[in-house]
C-alpha cells in the first residue's frame, strides 16, 4: 500500500518541510490551508480544555485524512503539546480512521530523528535523511529572512499589495527549489525584489514586537492576522519567535534556555519551559533597544506564558512600555481583536508624539542597576 502522508500547517512552513515528508512518503497530501471548517472539526471532537494548537491540529489531520492520507506526522516536547499526539490519536481512531502516526519526539537529537524516518522507510539511506535536513534548515533560514523584511516594511509600502503579490510568488518558488544553492540564490533574487518595492518609511516610525507562544505568534489564522492588521497603521513589527531559532534552540542542547534565564533576571530565576521564558528574556531585549511596544500572544491555558505575564507586568511597570496581551480560544472574536489593536496604536501614537523629546529609561545590563529600578519601581 501506497504511503500517503500529511501534516499540520503552520504559517507557511509547508513550503519549507514538505520535503521530509515526501522522503519517507509515495505520496505527500497538503490538508487544506485552515479555514472556519477546520477550526469547527477541531473544537467538535477536542477536549473542552486542550489549547487551540491541539484543536487546529486535529482539524488539520481530519481534512487530511478525508483527502485520502494514511500517514500523519506530529511533532511533541516543549510542554503539554509533547502529550498531543497520543490523544489525538486516540480521537481519531474513535472517528473511525485507519491510519499510521508518527510521533517525532524533540529530545532525542538528530539521531533519533533519522532513525523515526529509517522506521518509517528502512530503503531511504541517512546521507539522503542528513540531506533533505540540511535543504529543509535552508528552506526555513531562508523564508524566515525574507518574512522578517516583509513584517517590518509591509505597513509602509507605496502601492498597496505590492509585497503580497511578492511573496506569493517567492512561496511558489521555494516550494520548487530543492538544491540548497538553489535556495540561496532565491533568496538573494528576493531580497532584490522586495527592496525594490518602493515604501514610505519614516525614520522615527513606531515599533512593535510581538513574543509569545510559538503557534499563536506563527500561524495567522490562529491569531486573526494580527500582524498584517497592525501593519496597516503603519508599524514596523519584529518578532523573534521562527522555526529558525527554534532550530537553533534545537541544536543548542539547551543552552539558550539558560540564557533566556539569565536575560531575564531578576524578572525570572528558573526556567518557565516551552517558550515562556524567551518571552521574558525577548521583551526585556526589545524595550532596551527602545521599542515602542510589546503584543504577548498565546492560547487560551497556556501555562508557560500565562506564568511569563507576571514577569512581563513588571517589565512593562518598571520601564514604562505598554505590553498588550492576547488571548485564543474558541470564543475570541476578530472584531474584538481589532477594536483592541486600534486602541493599542492610538495610545502608542500619542505617548510617541505628545513627547517627543523625552528619553526613554536606559537599559543596562548590570545587577546593580536592575535592582535600582526595581526599587525604585515598588516605591513609586
């Protein structure tokens, strides 16, 4: 039998790693790009409880299944997501579907990877695993840098659609591209582009940074657009959350999370797991370069960033930078995303121009000084 296999979207990494799915598979099937239906099917059959990455997910597997895949792959690690799989499983076998998951587990490195793929095909060899890995990490290194130019110009282009059109054009390429000189040279051909299209930037424009949960911050859908809505006021926003550093993350053996602590004291002692404490660590980051303010992203009962938020309202108390918090479950509204947005940027607007002069509190990276403004900051 013909191995048909599928995955879940998210943002458009498919064009990034679909080759690993079509190493191991006779057949690659794309579930539909989310829509309302997949959303529907996911919250139908989910537990009332589980966060909206599980529920999209399974809404993802459902579509997929129904077009004919026998295969699904599921990441896991991080927090309670490491446990989806099983029960995502569980459900839909109770639907009555008859397939094989694959449970791609992230603590066990690269070996235990190429040994998941040896399983699942025992011909494929590992210079062909340690191959289509290597394009892969260059497909995303490469998407990640030209989505980041996108984010921060797209609010201040001339002809409205002109980066749009763009980069459906670069994601048909680079779904085409499987050489990784191919890749660097798409990416160069790009980036020509892009700043080819003419934009009106001003030098002192507002800048927002978006943290939080991985899903939430990447998959538009999930969080309602929200980074092409505040676009449209004229923001430049930046985000640090990416498959490329979670690749990195990956590779480090744990390292960055000792570092993210350590960029976070005194806000944090200990790390808060999944990306909770990079939240901490990125919004301290981004206020010290002078960032206007920060939109904190997560889904509904998130536990690592609902513990971060504490830390984050001190930040945001201490240092005067509004943060905006949101939260996704099956009941947020996009009119109400909206309404919150627009209020966000006005006030952003008018604490930008009603003082111009003023100087912002300066960030140092001594104790010393940290605990001065701690101080200072409970007196007050």
């Amino acid at each position: 039998m013909k191995i048909k296999v599928s995955f879940p979207h998210m943002g458009n990494y498919v064009h990034a790693w679909k080759p690993l799915a079509e190493l191991v598979a006779d057949e690659v099937v794309v579930a539909p790009p989310i829509t309302k239906r997949t959303a529907e099917l996911g919250f139908k059959h989910s537990p009332e409880c589980v966060c909206i990455p599980f529920k999209y997910n399974l809404g993802n597997f459902i579509e997929a299944l129904e077009l004919g895949a026998n295969a699904l792959i599921q990441g896991g690690g991080g927090c309670r997501f490491g446990h989806y799989a099983e029960v995502q499983e569980g459900i839909l076998r109770k639907l009555g579907y008859d397939f094989r998951f694959i449970k791609l587990n992230d603590h066990y490195g690269i070996a235990g990877l190429a040994r998941d793929f040896k399983n699942i095909n025992p011909k494929i060899s590992y210079f062909a695993i340690a191959k289509i890995l290597a394009l892969c990490r260059e497909r995303v290194r490469c998407l990640d840098a030209i989505e980041d130019y996108v984010r921060k110009n797209i609010g201040f282009e001339k002809n409205k659609g002109e980066f749009d059109a763009a980069l459906e054009g670069f994601l048909a390429r680079l779904g085409n591209e499987y050489s990784i000189r191919g890749v660097w040279r798409l990416k160069k051909e790009f980036q020509k582009k892009f700043s080819a299209i003419g934009t009106d930037k001003p030098e002192n424009c507002l800048r927002v940074g978006v943290i939080g949960e991985i899903y939430a911050v990447m998959e538009p859908f999930c969080n309602f657009n929200l980074e092409k809505e505040l676009a449209k006021y004229g923001v430049e926003i930046t985000r640090f959350v990416n498959v490329t550093r979670v690749l990195h993350d990956f590779f480090s053996g744990g390292r960055n999370v000792k570092q993210h602590v350590k960029s976070a004291w005194p806000y944090l002692k200990y790390s808060l797991g999944a990306h909770g404490t990079e939240s901490v660590a990125r919004a301290e980051e981004m206020i010290r370069q002078g960032f206007d303010g920060i939109i904190h992203l997560k889904p509904f009962g998130c536990m690592p960033e609902v513990n971060a938020m504490s830390a984050l309202n001190n930040l945001s108390k201490d240092f005067r930078v509004p943060i905006l918090y949101f939260s996704f479950d099956s009941q947020t509204s996009r009119t109400g995303i909206a309404t919150r947005l627009e209020a966000f940027y006005d006030m952003l607007h008018m604490k930008k121009h009603q003082a111009p002069n003023s100087k912002q509190i300066p960030m140092f990276k001594t104790d010393s000084f940290r605990i001065l403004i701690l101080v200072l900051g409970n007196c007050l």
